[in-house]
C-alpha cells in the first residue's frame, strides 16, 4: 500500500516533469495539460482501488469467462468495426469512448489473469501435469489473443498475456518439463524466423545493437533514449532540466518517461525507482505465498507478473537492453485507464493480501 | 504426496518466478550504472553533438557612404543555408542533397557535394540566400523526413552595391564570404567586416532553442561604417564624361580620371571606364573582349585570358597605371625652375623645332616649324620641348631629381586604396634629363601626377591623398576620422602663385584653350605620349596616351582633374584637342556645382549662356528692356501692343548673341525643322546656320579671336527633326591646339 501510494506520487512528480514540454510543444503552451489529467485519474484509480480491495477475489471467478470472452470480442472488433479504434504512431490499440481511450488489451490481460487461474484450479494437479490438459489448451488462448494484438500491433502486450500465462501455469503446477520444451520450440520459432525473415531482423537486430549507426532514422528513438539515460550520469541534470524531452525523445511523457527520468535524475534515482518495483514485485509474490488458498495464489502471480513485465519491458527498451517496443512504465506513464486498470488490479491484490491468515508480522 | 516430490512445490516455482523477475531488474540497474557512470562520457558527448549547436554568427558589414552620407554599398538581409554534416547518413543521400540544393541555389553539383563531405556540425553551403531561393530550399526540408534535424538557415547579411557600377574602381567588391577583394572593400576590410560571434546553444530537433539558459554567446559586433571624401555628384559628372570621351575618340583600352580637393588632399571622383557592375563583378562587362575570349579554342588559354580580363576589368588605373606624363610633367619643371630661381617670367628659351643634347637632336613637337624665341609664358602655353630642355638644363640633374622626389613622385602617395604603382625613373646622363624635363621616358601614375600638381595650385604643400574621411560605428559616433595631411612643403607660396597665372594662360591663350569654361578661371595643361613599348608590342604607330591636367580657379584653387585618355584612336590625337574638351564639359557642371560663382568678363559678357526671360504679356518696350539685362536683342513678328508668344521659350539656355523671336499677335508657327550638320563652321557661320532654320544655340567650349575655333560637337545629331524654335547645344574647339 505504501508502496502504492510512493510510486504513485512519484510517478506523478517524474510525468509533470517529462510531458511539461510535450505539452509546451503539443498543447499549445499548457504545460500542465497531462499531468492534470493523469492526477484525476489517480484519484479515480484510487477509489477503484479502495473499491477493490472490499469485494472478495473469490467473486472474480465467476465472472472470469464473460470478461473473457468479451475482451477477446474487444480485440476482434478491431477488424470488424475499425471505425471506433485509434490509431496513434501507426498502431491501433486504443478505443476512443470520447470522454477518454483505453486499451481493450488491458482488460484483456485481467480476463486471462483471471480465467487462467480459474482454469487451473478446476482442472487440479494430476490434469494440470499432462500437456493436452494442462498446457494446451491455455496456449490456444493465448495463441488466439496474441494473434489478435498483432493485427493491432501491440508486441509489448502480445509478450505480457504470454508471460502471464506461463506465470500462472508455472505456479499452478504444470509440468517443467513440458514448460521447457516450449520455450525451446520457441527459441526455434525465433532462429527460424530470422532464417525466413532475415535481412529484415537483422537489420532491426544491428539497430537495436547500435542504434548510433543511423542515428536520424532508424536508430532515432534507441540513440536519442540512450543518449537521455547516459547523459544523465550519477546525479542526473536535475528536475526537469532534461534537454532530452525537448522534441528529441518520441514520448517522453508516456513510453520513454523513464529516459527522461534516468537524464534527470541521474543513476542514484533512477536506480532507487528500479527498486521500488522490485519491492512492489517481491510483495505480490509475498501476498501470493501467503494467500489463503491456490485461487488467491494464482491471482496474486498474475497481477504481479503483469507488472513486473510491464515495467522490465519499459525499462529494457529505454536502456537499450532490448529492441523498441511500445510499452508503458506503470504509475509513470500518461494514461488514465491504464492508470485506472493498475490500481483495480492493486485493489484486487490487497483483498487477496487480507485473505492472508492473521499469523503475526503483518505490514499491510 | 509422492506426486508433489516429483515437482516442485508450488512455493519453490514461486520462489523460482521471483528470482527470475528480480535478476531482470537487477540487469536493469547494472545497465543504468554502465550507461550513467562508467559510460557516462560517451553519451555526454553524444548529447552535445545532438543538442547543442555551435553557430557563428556574421556581422553586417559596414556601409560605405560619399561625403553627403549618400550609402553607395550597404548590407542586405539575407540567410545563409547551412548542413550539420556529421547527420549526413552516407554518400547516397549526400548526392541526394548535393543534386537538389546546387539546382535551387544555382550552385554547382560538385562544389555542394564536396561541402557535404564535411563532418562539422557546422557546414556552411551557401551565403546571401534571397528568399525565393530559400523558400525552396525550405519546401524541400519539410518534404524530406529528418532532414529538418540537419539543415537550417541562419541570417545573413549580403553586400550591396545600390549604384551598380557607380564608383566601382574605387569601391571595390566582396567575395563569397563577405571578405574585401578590391578597392575601398579591401583596404578597409578588417573596419566592414567587423567582429565575428559565436553561439552555442542546445536547441530542440527543429532547431529552435530550448527554453532554459543554456548558451555560451559571444555577440557579433558588426562593421564600422567608412564616409569617403568622394562627392556623389562630382562623381557621377566625372563618370559621365569619361564615357562620352570614351566614345567619341573611340579609346581602345580606358579612360580615367581623378579629381582632387586641392587643400585637402581628399579625393571628390575617381574613375575609370569602362565600368563593371559591383553586384556581379565576375561577368566580363565588355561584349568585344568576352567575344575574343569565346573565339579561343583551348580551355586553360580561355581560363587564362578570363583571369586576365578581369583583372583589367577590376583594375583602378587612376592609382596603378604607370605612364609616361609627358607635357603634364612640364608644370613639375616649371615649378622646380621658379623655386630655384634658375628662370623667372622674362627669362627666354629659343626654339628652332629641335635641340641637341650630348649628339642626339630631339625634336619639338611642331614638326612644321618652330616655336622661335619664347618667354617662360609662352614656352608653357606652347609646350615647346627645346625650352623644356633648356630649363632642365638651368635645373640641373641633382636638384631635378630632388625635386621630383619632393613632388612624391618616386613613391607611392599612401593613397588609401590597395595596388598602388610606382614607376621607373632613372636620371642618370644628360640625355635623360633632357627628355625627363619634358615628362618622357619615366613613368608615374595618375595620382602621384595630381598629388603633385594639387601642390603647386594650393600653395606649394604636398598633401597625401586619401578617400575616407571618416570611419564611424554603427550607432554613428565617429571612430576615427582623417583630414588634410601634409608631407612636406615642396615649393614656396610664391612660386605657387606665379605657377597659377602660368598656367592660366595655357588655357585661356595656349595649348589648353579647348578646357576653358566661361565665367571661370582655369589652369591647366595638356599631355600626350607615345605608348612605345606597346606599339614596339603590337606593331603599330597610334598607341597614344593622352591627359590634361587642370586645376581651378585660378586665384583660388579648389579642385584638381586629371583626366587621361588611354589609346585614343580619333586622330589628331593631342592632349589640347582630344582631353581639354573632357575636362572643360566636367568643370562647366562641376564648378557651379561647388558653389564657385562665375565671374564673366567684359569680352565674355559679350557671348555668354543666359536664361531667355517669359515675355508674354509684356509690351514691346518692357519686353526689351527684360532681354536687355540679359544681354539679348529681339526681333518682332506682326503688330500689336503685347507680346502673345515669344521663341524660344522662356527658361530656355541661349548664347546671349542670338535675336529671341517677339510675336505681337498670334502664336509661332510649330513647323518641324531639320537639324543641319555644324561641324566644321565657325561660330558665326553655325549661329547664322542655325537662325535662318528658327533655332537657337547654347554654346560651350573654346572661344576667343585667335586660332582656328570651329564646332566640334553638337548635342542634336543633323537629320534629326526639331521644332522651330528649339534651342540645341555646340561645342567649340581650336583646332590648333595641336600641342602634345
């Protein structure tokens, strides 16, 4: 909850910060545009989240199919009524329902949180073992959903839905073995897709690897990220006092906040960011550990491992440890309804974490 | 129980997925500290190189203004196209680039190129971009992605030259840089110029800066601004005629003149003509020399002969020419005589029309007979060599040569104006001194000539010449300014003065009779030698350098001119008959022009210029009366008690000696006349000529009951078709003034 709450603040100080000239270029000289916004949706998250944490995570079950079955009819409507999707920067992942956007793959990352742990607690451990119950099935969602992000495209959440539902299957006891041989049919999926696609992937491979090597092209976003996270050095340039967001970041209040961060903040900061969702990570696995029972456990697995994804993909594309990608920084990053979304699915966590059998150190 | 050993407990897989995700975090943070501190220097760099833009910033140059604050080269807004050549991707978008800028600038493919090939982020392609240009270029930006991150205009400010070819020799011009190449622009380049800034700023993608402090600035300071002692008007007088004496005497290689205030030094007009236009002082201006340069087959002889033509198209003669003075030079022996009191005013010289000098007879230049027993007077006015010898003799070589050196004209003047001559002189034996004490076989230039002459007309002290008279910053305060400077007294105020009546003689008896302006006392001297080295060159026998020198008026002289023919190719070729004329049209404009009131004499009166009053209205005796004052005598048509229509018309300029036409009754009759061909008659045959036709005459140039005045010019070409009444313009020359 503190942490919650420290990461919420902060996040709201470090987007003032970024967005102030993106919206000094973009909104016509209201710098405060954004994070204006962004603050009434943390207040609305917050009492989503307050909202919650008092329904227990037991009821979530039951809806788990319908919520389900509807994101993926979500998803599918992109190419059935294409008309109310947005299309922002070449990729349609947003609806517009005028008062705001939100991202149907949002919605669709709880439903599979849910309906995964669902399934794997009907199913029990003898199925969940064997590949034809325990395994496939599950990837057949998965393959569904992820085929469908990629009309949009949306790779970030396409890797997220995946690794959530690994998650889940790994806790919930499907067979390492079997886990493993997946990921290697992966890996080769991989091999052989640059051996198919070659040239292509190479050259987004040579750019992720250096993206100095065309600098005003292809390599514009990684370099200008890069040169925004080194150049911030150990204590950084000083709040916002970064040059970085001046129009040479793409998104430095939503993708690349943390560029903007690392440059203004320097390594000392930014480092301590990194381990305050390493601590927020660490305590959904601790409320899963502890967590009356598998259903709870499974839950608790899914959410945090969505945001454990989230903010590892944000943080790796923006220091250049993997190619770009779009992917938001949870609590940091402009966007009401994925702001909204997080904080549900933290109140979801602290119902699980009430759960918790009163045994004596409790901090929460 | 035994199928939970078989896997991990689910705490384990937990434990397992949280190991996993915190080692992913942990890279993260052992990235940042690569990247933020042991990299950190790198990306700093980086960052610079992206953000942060080293400009220079270019002053305006400073503006050259003639002595009324007239701007005769300013500096005009305009941008300059610059390439952060280390964005540049790779030679194919180099050529890309290079292809489309060099056709919207008109630049050449490779030159654009080779610029690209730069890695600076800071490469200037190109300077004095007008707007129309630098729209395109602009279009062409934004219709390529990124190249707004790596292209930009700076201001800049372009010379201008509002004149065209107005005073270009002595102006000079700019190169592609702004940098002096000629003239004014270069000897003065380091106080235009100006000091260039430098400006470091972090700027966004679009290159608008960023809005927080962070530059280093060091501001231009932009150039002084220099008034030079050129007279716009003076100027324009000199150029024009200069042109005209161009054409007339069909002149092969320039005419050039230089006009000098005798009491300060400051030079009012220099010129030369042809001209070329200071905005594209690269074109070749004359059609015949582009013609021969065209008809020359092989391209480094044709590259060869364009250079050359050029510099002689840039070249200011009226400080680099180096001639031989010839008669011009008499009034430096002249001088030196008096000041050494070797002759006076009765001394007497003989000439047989030749005199021998150790063995060698040098002849006089009247060919058909000698000027026999003449005073100092009569020797100048008619520029008879044998007295010449014969003073230089009085003179004597050491003293000569101290003299001459006196009149500065061994050394350079210190004119403030780049590739100033000097010329060869070598007295040694007799011979020398003897053709030296007429102006011949030495050489000096143009303005060492005047410099010298401005000394014996201003009371004998040699001042240096120079053009500007005042640098000033661009807020107005004066810097610096310039004013008479003397070099030394060379002769005595007397001896000045006596030089005066002197020479004020040759031009109202002598060989200088053709530069006399009515109303106006002139002094002056005729000059004409053989251009031999050249015609030794060329093979021919015509190549002649022609001059007069005058300075005016008499009892107190305010300007000099020094106007020089080069290879004047109208025979007879004399100083008296192919020059005087060009400095008397120059002094008959310029003289008013400065204020010097005209002072006519009794015999002057007689056949001056006047204005014809308006009549109409007036009777016949009032009429009269009216015409009296000016001199003019009327003739009456018809009967009647009122002047109805007079000719010419009132504001016209006549010679006062023609009859205006009085109508008494009725208007003049508009019937068209055609205009007779007047060259060759005497003033009076013209006049007569010209008034049985019903027109008038104003009358300029020589005059006077000695030598042989006839029209030599007239302003209205015959044939042409005039209105009765119409008021033409001759001029008059002796035709005896045939005096070298």
């Amino acid at each position: 909850m503190i942490l919650t709450l420290l990461l919420l603040a902060i996040g709201l100080i470090c987007l003032f910060s970024a967005s102030y000239a993106e919206a000094y270029y973009k909104q016509g000289g209201k710098s405060t545009y954004f994070v204006l916004r962004q603050g009434l949706f943390a207040v609305l998250g917050l009492l989503a989240m307050l909202g919650a944490s008092t329904v227990d995570y037991h009821k979530w079950a039951r809806v788990a199919p319908h919520m389900l079955i509807i994101g993926i009819a979500l998803l599918a409507s992109v190419k059935v009524v294409p008309s109310i999707w947005k299309t922002i920067n070449g990729a349609t992942r947003w609806i517009d329902i005028k008062v705001a956007t939100f991202q149907p793959s949002e919605v669709v990352k709880f439903a599979v949180i849910v309906a995964f742990s669902t399934a794997v607690v009907i199913l029990g451990s003898e199925r969940m073992k064997k590949f034809k119950t325990g395994i496939l099935p599950f990837l057949i969602v998965i393959g569904l959903i992820g085929g469908l992000l990629l009309l949009e495209p949306h790779m970030s959440a396409t890797i997220i839905i995946a690794l959530i539902g690994i998650s889940i299957l790994l806790v919930g006891g499907a067979s390492i073995k079997q886990l493993f041989m997946l990921a290697g049919i992966g890996v080769a999926g991989i091999i052989g897709a640059v051996l198919f696609k070659g040239d292509y992937i190479i050259a987004r491979i040579k750019v992720w690897r250096d993206p100095f090597s065309d600098p005003l092209g292809k390599g514009w976003q990684g370099s200008q990220s890069q040169i925004a996270v080194g150049s911030g050095g150990f204590w950084g340039l000083g709040l916002g006092q970064s040059r970085q967001k001046h129009l040479y970041l793409p998104e430095p209040a939503n993708d690349f906040i943390f560029a903007v961060i690392c440059e203004e903040l320097g390594f000392v900061f930014s480092t301590l960011i990194v381990i305050l969702f390493a601590a927020l990570v660490w305590r959904g696995f601790y409320i899963a550990k502890k967590a009356g029972d598998k259903f709870g456990t499974l839950l608790a697995v899914g959410i945090t491992v969505q945001i454990a994804v989230q903010v590892l993909i944000n943080m790796w594309v923006v220091t250049g440890l993997m190619p770009i990608t779009g992917a938001s920084l949870p609590f940091f990053s402009y966007g009401g309804t994925s702001l909204l979304m997080l904080l549900a699915q933290l109140g979801v966590l602290l119902n699980i974490s009430r759960s918790i059998p009163a045994v004596g150190e409790e901090k929460e | 129980m035994k199928d939970n050993r078989a896997d991990l407990s689910t705490v384990k897989r937990l434990r397992f997925v949280l190991i996993f995700a915190l080692v992913l975090f942990a890279a993260v943070i052992a990235r940042l500290f690569y990247m933020q501190v042991i990299n950190h220097d790198f990306y700093e760099q980086k960052a610079a190189a992206t953000q942060m833009r080293d400009k220079t910033l270019y002053p305006a140059r400073g503006t050259i203004y003639d002595t009324n604050m007239k701007p005769l080269a300013i500096s005009a807004s305009t941008e300059m196209f610059v390439l952060m050549g280390n964005k540049v991707k790779d030679d194919a978008q180099r050529a890309y680039i290079a292809e489309n800028i060099s056709e919207m600038l008109g630049m050449e493919y490779s030159e654009v190129f080779k610029k690209t090939q730069e890695t600076s982020s800071y490469v200037v392609i190109a300077r004095g971009i007008e707007k129309d240009a630098a729209d395109k270029v602009r279009a062409f930006i934004r219709k390529n992605e990124g190249f707004d991150r790596m292209m930009y205009f700076q201001n800049d400010a372009t010379r201008y030259y509002p004149y065209g070819s107005f005073l270009s020799h002595v102006l000079g011009f700019v190169g592609a840089d702004e940098q002096g190449l000629f003239g004014i622009e270069k000897i003065y380049d380091e106080e235009l110029s100006g000091t260039v800034g430098r400006s470091v700023t972090a700027t966004n993608p679009r290159g608008d800066e960023m809005p927080f402090e962070y530059e280093v600035y060091y501001e231009a300071k932009d150039g002084n601004s220099l008034v030079l002692t050129i007279d716009e008007v003076l100027q324009h007088y000199l150029e024009k005629n200069l042109e005209i004496a161009y054409k007339d005497n069909k002149v092969r290689q320039s005419t050039v003149g230089v006009v000098m205030d005798v009491n300060t030094g400051g030079i009012l007009a220099m010129a030369s003509y042809p001209e070329f236009d200071l905005n594209d002082p690269f074109t070749i201006a004359d059609p015949k020399i582009i013609a021969a340069i065209e008809a020359e087959s092989d391209p480094a002889k044709k590259e060869e002969e364009k250079k050359d033509a050029l510099y002689k198209q840039w070249n200011n003669k009226a400080v680099s020419f180096t001639y031989y003075p010839g008669s011009t030079f008499k009034i430096i022996t002249a001088s030196t005589a008096l000041e050494q009191n070797v002759v006076n005013e009765n001394s007497t010289f003989k000439c047989s029309g030749r005199y021998t000098v150790s063995g060698r007879s040098i002849s006089c230049w009247k060919s058909d007979g000698s000027h026999g027993t003449q005073t100092l007077g009569k020797a100048i006015q008619n520029s008879c060599n044998p007295a010449f010898m014969q003073i230089g003799f009085k003179i004597g070589k050491e003293n000569f040569t101290k003299y001459v050196g006196a009149f500065g004209l061994r050394e350079k003047t210190g004119i403030d104006l780049p590739g100033e001559a000097v010329g060869l002189y070598n007295l040694k034996q007799d011979i020398d001194l003897a053709v030296y004490s007429f102006g011949q076989n030495f050489t000096i230039t143009p303005i060492q000539l005047i410099t010298a002459v401005s000394a014996v007309a201003n009371g004998g002290t040699l001042l240096k010449p120079y053009l500007v008279k005042e640098i000033v910053d661009q807020n107005g305060n004066t810097v610096k300014s310039f004013g008479r400077n003397e070099v030394r007294q060379v002769v005595s105020e007397d001896t000045s003065k006596r030089m005066c009546k002197l020479l004020e003689d040759v031009v109202t008896y002598g060989t200088g009779k053709n530069a006399y302006v009515a109303g106006y006392r002139v002094c002056g001297k005729t000059g004409t030698t053989e251009k031999i080295a050249d015609q030794i060159r060329e093979g021919r026998d015509d190549l002649r350098v022609s001059s007069f020198i005058a300075f005016a008026p008499a009892n107190d002289p305010k300007i000099a001119v020094l106007i020089l023919l080069d290879e004047p190719m109208v025979k007879p070729v004399t100083g008296g008959l192919t020059v005087a004329p060009v400095v008397r049209r120059f002094l008959t404009e310029a003289m008013p022009y400065l204020g010097v009131e005209p002072q006519y004499t009794e015999e002057e009166m007689k056949t001056k210029n006047v204005t014809v009053p308006n009549l109409v209205g007036l009777s016949l005796d009032k009429a009269d009366a009216a015409l009296k004052t000016s001199g003019l005598k009327s003739v009456v048509r018809g009967t009647g008690g009122k002047v109805t229509d007079q000719r010419p018309a009132a504001g016209s300029i006549i010679t006062n000696t023609a009859n205006v036409i009085l109508y008494l009754g009725g208007t003049a009759p508009d019937t068209p006349v055609t205009m007779p061909d007047l060259s060759g008659m005497t003033l009076e045959r013209a006049q007569k000529t010209l008034q049985s036709l019903g027109l008038f005459a104003k009358v300029d140039g020589a005059k006077g009951t000695t030598g042989n005045i006839i029209v030599t010019k007239q302003n209205v070409e015959s044939g042409q078709t005039l209105k009765y009444g119409d008021v033409v313009t001759i001029e008059l020359s002796d035709m005896d003034q045939r005096a070298g």
